[in-house]
C-alpha cells in the first residue's frame, strides 16, 4: 500500500503549488507542507527548489517522483489483479497511438483474445504525451507509441519497426514520375496535423536535408488518418504514412506507393511501462503474446 505522504508529494508535482495540491486533495495547505517536510526529513533531501516564485523539482524530487510515480501504479494494477483474481476476469487495460490502434493492433488482440477469452480489453487512442500522462496517473498500465519518449524514464521494448511511404492514388498523374523527394515539392501535400507523430517523421526528415512541410506547392492539413487517405484515393494530392496504415489500400490496388531513391524510411513503435515496475515480466509477456 502507497503511503499517502506520497499521494501529496505527487500531487504537488502535478500543479507545482502547494496551495492547488491541497484543493485537489481536499485537505489544508499546512498539512501538504507537512507531508513533504516529512518526505525531506526522511530521505534526508530537498525534494524541491524555488527560482524567485518558481517551483521546480531538485535531482533527488525527480528521482523520486519517478519512483512515486511506478509504486502508485503498481498499487493500482496490483488491486486490478487481485478483484480479477476474486472475480475469475482479467483486464487488459492500455494506450495506443492512432496509427498503432486502428491499423496494427486488431489483428493481435483477435489472437489474444483467442488464448484468453475471459479477459476484459480496453485499449486507449491518443498522442504519445497524452499516453505517457495517462501512465503517470495509473490510468493504463501500458502504450504502444510511434513518438518519442524520454527512454530513461521508462522500460520499454521496441514493438515492431515500420516503413514509412510516400503514398498517391494509383491514377495520380505527375508531369514526370518523380525519383527524389524534391521532385514532390511541386505536387500537394495533404498530412496531419501539427504535432501528431505521423507528421513529426516527415518533418524530421525535411528538417535534415534544410527543407520544410512549407517547401510543398500546396499543403492540406487533416485531423483524421482515414480522411486523408481518402483525399489522397480521390487523387487531391499525396501523403507520408507508415505502410501498416495503407496495407489494405496497396493490396486492394486503390493506392500505390511512390518510390523514391533518396526515401528509405523507418521507424520504431514501442511497448513502454513505468520504469522500475514489478510487474515488468509481466508486460515483456504481454508483449510478447500482443506480437504474434
């Protein structure tokens, strides 16, 4: 069992104010200040520091924020299983990133459920900030994300690597069918959003050779990976997508992918966890039951 000292330390954390850490907890503002001299005064450090009004958290806070932050978790999981263990039902309870969610992982939670079907699944679509906060809160108890993460801060195993692809319908008419990138900037583009991990790929590779998503004739931006697939069918433009969102699409013959000489794209999806988790082995299981 957590011990409730730490349940004020992390909330403090969250809003880096004492006076808002007591609101959300519901209790006085002397008693959070009494919570964490607590702490200080029995891992023998300061856990925080101030820069004028600023608040922000010393070597030892972070070291034991992440630590905070892993018990919490496994507390949360641990009572998950024990209710599961009482009740005969498992629950598998995770995150995904869009791409991951709605084209890779169908196919390999129909296997698991196959071996398991007493198990209770809900998985969880959103970016890789907002999957690593939901880690944090203990609202998951693990993702598979395509962004980056901060590696030290979290145990984690490289999922799958994927291709990613330069994509037209296959009727597309190009004045000269292209053999570099560059010979795409003349053509729209049609891409995700500002800061959705699709996007961040190409933007890190222009990025490399001094170029920019600007440097496209025309830009589209979409919200939606189906819309913009459909836009790009419709022959509107062209798009950068990782092949696992497109496989249907290629196989069927309405998209086709163009290939570029200069274009040799791929990246990793990972399966993290908070780091240090007791429960470590079991998630190496699951991933590893989640990949076949």
């Amino acid at each position: 069992m957590m011990d409730f000292r730490l349940d004020t330390f992390l909330e403090v954390c969250r809003h880096m104010n004492f006076t808002k850490a007591a609101k959300a907890l519901n209790i006085t503002q002397p008693a959070v200040s009494q919570h964490i001299q607590y702490l200080e005064d029995y891992y023998g450090v300061e856990l925080f520091a101030f820069e004028g009004k600023k608040m922000r958290l010393t070597d030892a806070g972070k070291m034991l924020y992440q630590a905070a932050i892993t018990t919490k978790h496994d507390d949360i999981f641990l009572k998950e299983r024990i209710n599961a263990l009482k009740k005969g039902k498992n629950k598998l309870i995770f995150g995904a990133t869009l791409t991951i969610g709605e084209f890779v992982m169908a196919e390999h939670i129909k296997s698991y459920l196959e071996l398991h079907p007493d198990t209770q699944v809900r998985m969880l679509i959103g970016n890789t900030k907002e999957l690593l906060e939901k880690l944090s809160l203990g609202e998951i108890d693990f993702a598979l994300v395509e962004g980056n993460f901060d590696k030290k801060d979290y145990d984690f195993i490289v999922y799958s690597q994927e291709r990613y692809i330069a994509v037209c319908s296959k009727d597309y008419k190009f004045e000269k069918e292209p053999e570099r990138l560059k010979d795409l900037l003349s053509e729209r583009l049609i891409v995700r959003e500002s800061g959705s991990g699709t996007r961040t790929i190409l933007e890190k590779f222009l990025e490399a050779r001094n170029l920019g998503i600007e440097d496209f004739k025309y830009v589209v931006e979409v919200g939606g990976m189906t819309a913009i697939k459909s836009l790009v069918e419709y022959g509107c433009g062209i798009t950068f997508l990782y092949e696992a969102a497109v496989k249907k699409e290629l196989e069927n013959g309405v998209l086709r992918e163009i290939k570029l000489k200069d274009f040799q794209v791929f990246h990793d999806f990972a399966f993290i966890w908070n780091k240090g988790s007791v429960f470590s082995e079991r998630y190496r299981q699951i991933c590893e039951m989640l990949s076949d």
